[in-house]
C-alpha cells in the first residue's frame, strides 16, 4: 500500500513538472526555453546607415557565436532576429511590436539610431522588454534613467567635447557644425554650442542636412564659405563622405571631424578620406595588445570567417558581450525582472579592458572616447 502511495504521489509530482502538489507552475518566460534565449533586433539593414549597421552585426554576431560554441549562458545558446527599419522610425516602431508581440523575444539589442530608438522606447518600455546596445548617443534617452534601456557607446555630448577639445588644443576655434536634421544632430548642435561658450567661442555656422538623405549641397556651401577652420560632422557615414568632397570641391581648406557613427565614411569616399578625424567610442580593434578585449573580438571575428575588422564590428562585440555579461548575471532561472536587475549591479565591470558603469540611477554604462585620424589606405592614426 505504501509503495502504491508513493507510485502516485511521484506521478503527481512528475505531471506538475517537479513542482510540489498544489504548487503553481513557473510561468514561461518570453524567448526563453531550456536551450535557447531569443533576441530581436531592428536596424537600418538598408539606406544612408546601413554600412555600420552590417559591421555592428557582425560583431554582435561574433560575441554571441563566441559563447554558443562553449555551450552558450546556462546551457541556453542565444539568437538574434534582425529585422530592416531603413533608418526610419516608422518601420522601427513595426518592428519592435513584432519582435514583442509575435517573435516573442526575451529581450531587444543593438538599437541602430536617434529616431528609432526614441519612437519605440514607449513600446518597449510599456512591455517592459529590455533593450542592450544603441548607436545613439542623445541626453533625452538617458535622462530621466529609461527603465528598459541600457547603453553601452559614450554619449553624444562626450564625443563632442572630446573633439573640440582636441582641435582647440591645436589652436583652431573657429569651428562649424553640419548635422543631420533630427534629435541626434540637434543633440550634437548644443553639445558644441555649449563646448565652444565653455571656451568663450561661438559656432562659425551651422549647417543642416536633411535626415536620412545625402543631400549635403547647402550645407557644403554653407560651410565652405563660412571661413571655417574644423567642421564638425553629425551625420551618417554616405553623407559626410559626400561631405567632404563637396567641401573640397568648393575650395576650402577645413579640418574634418568625424563623429563615430561617420567613422565608416571611407567605404564612399576612398583615400581621400585622409587626415580626417573621427571620433570613437570604443578601444581600436586594430591592435590585438590593446586590450583583451580586442584580442577576444579578432579571435571571434576570425572564427566566423570575417577577416577584416572596424570600429563598428567592435562595438557590436562589445555591445553582444554586455547582453552575455547580464544575462549570466541573472542566473539560470531568468527572468527579464532578474536581468535588469543584473545589469544594473554591473559597477566597475571590467570586460576586458573596456569597462562599464550601470546602476538605478544610471544606465550610461561607458564614457569611453578615443580620436583617430583617417589615412590614405583606411586605416587610422592615434
């Protein structure tokens, strides 16, 4: 009789999945199951932005892949579902509803820009589905604290006052500014207004491009009668590349600065892109000794058969090594609650030499800034 009561109460126990009697099931959490966390991205896979975009997902890709093959976080291998927005907030919104309310992600990654990160933040934050990794760098989606998004790039505002520090350095302080017409061009526009009255200097002129085209004429224009020492550009990569040819065309002799998300714009312009400077948000990939963590990205990138590596790619490495950090953090019963509580204990997380700094109050995570110069070849100066 006993061993009958035993039989049963094991069958009970069995059928409510190991869960005492009486004991509600752990509800399932989205994208996750016991061999798989499901991410989702949407990015500009086409238009003016796409370059970076695929150089980001190649390292984000690299990252991932990386801790895949050692059996992934917890035993769970990680996917990433990237779908195409075109650099438009519009399609990024669509996206993101898919991604939640359909492909049922855990969490969001690797958000490609100003616009559409801003117009989905309601969407994902209304989930309450967590977002690693934009490209933006704007103040208004990291202040007030945005309780889903977690930053990994510097901001905005730290880009340009590293480079205006660096030219005035030289001496140069008539300094111009050509940006894209948008929240994240607009961003950069008060950032150097307020560098340059912090130096008691003044704009020498700003010049606006239309968003997500590269119709520079008038701005070219502008700047290359301004008298202009440096120009600033906050703008896409294909567009500051006809830039800069436009200016020169022109006959102007000017300095160009280069914010990061230009810092492929040698795809388009060749070698004339040399002696411009770009600014950077992330260790240089090129230097294996750098740092270990450039060392663990060219030994990723190589392993997926991707010989040639970028900034972009190291910030996708860098941003898929933030979402594996907190995901492991948050142990193996994970939960999107347990997650973002996770990240936001990362203080002093060294990944390798690049390091990052989240709390409640702060989801910044790194104000890393480095200037490069542009050479003939494509390759960069430090």
């Amino acid at each position: 009789m006993r061993r009958t009561i035993a039989a049963a109460l094991a069958a009970c126990f069995a059928l409510s999945g190991g869960n005492a009697i009486g004991a509600p099931a752990a509800a399932p959490v989205d994208g996750v199951t016991a061999t798989e966390i499901r991410l989702g991205q949407t990015a500009a896979m086409t238009g003016v932005a796409s370059a970076l975009t695929t150089e980001f997902i190649q390292g984000a890709k690299a990252g991932f892949e990386a801790v895949n093959r050692e059996g992934g976080v917890n035993g769970r291998k990680i996917s990433l579902k990237t779908l195409d927005d075109a650099f438009k907030p519009e399609p990024a919104v669509a996206n993101t509803k898919a991604l939640i309310e359909q492909d049922k992600v855990f969490a969001l990654f690797g958000y490609r820009g100003t616009a559409g990160t801003t117009a989905s933040l309601p969407v994902f934050t209304a989930a309450k589905v967590p977002v690693v990794g934009t490209t933006s760098g704007v103040w208004p989606l990291r202040q007030p604290v945005p309780p889903y998004l977690f930053h990994v790039r510097a901001s905005t505002i730290d880009e340009v006052e590293t480079a205006v520090r660096q030219v005035t350095n030289q001496g140069i302080i008539r300094i111009a500014i050509a940006y894209q017409d948008d929240g994240y061009g607009k961003e950069a526009l008060g950032a150097l207004q307020a560098s340059m009255k912090s130096r008691n200097l003044e704009i020498a002129i700003a010049a606006p491009v239309p968003r997500n085209t590269d119709d520079v004429a008038g701005a070219a224009k502008a700047v290359a009668a301004s008298n202009a020492q440096a120009v600033v550009m906050a703008m896409q990569s294909k567009p500051a590349a006809k830039f800069v040819a436009e200016v020169r065309k022109a006959g102007a002799t000017v300095q160009f600065i280069a914010l990061s998300v230009a810092g492929g714009l040698f795809a388009d312009l060749g070698p004339a892109a040399e002696g411009v400077l770009v600014v950077q948000v992330t260790p240089t990939p090129f230097v294996a000794t750098a740092a270990p963590i450039v060392r663990d990205y060219q030994d990723a990138m190589k392993k997926i058969d991707v010989k040639t590596f970028s900034y972009g790619s190291m910030e996708g490495y860098i941003a898929a090594r933030t979402m594996v950090r907190g995901l492991t953090k948050a142990g193996k019963d994970l939960t999107r609650e347990k997650f973002v509580a996770a990240m936001e204990t990362m203080k002093s997380e060294d990944l390798g030499g690049f390091t990052l700094n989240y709390s409640p109050t702060n989801h910044n995570g790194s104000g890393f800034v480095d200037i490069t110069m542009l050479r003939k070849d494509g390759s960069f100066a430090r």
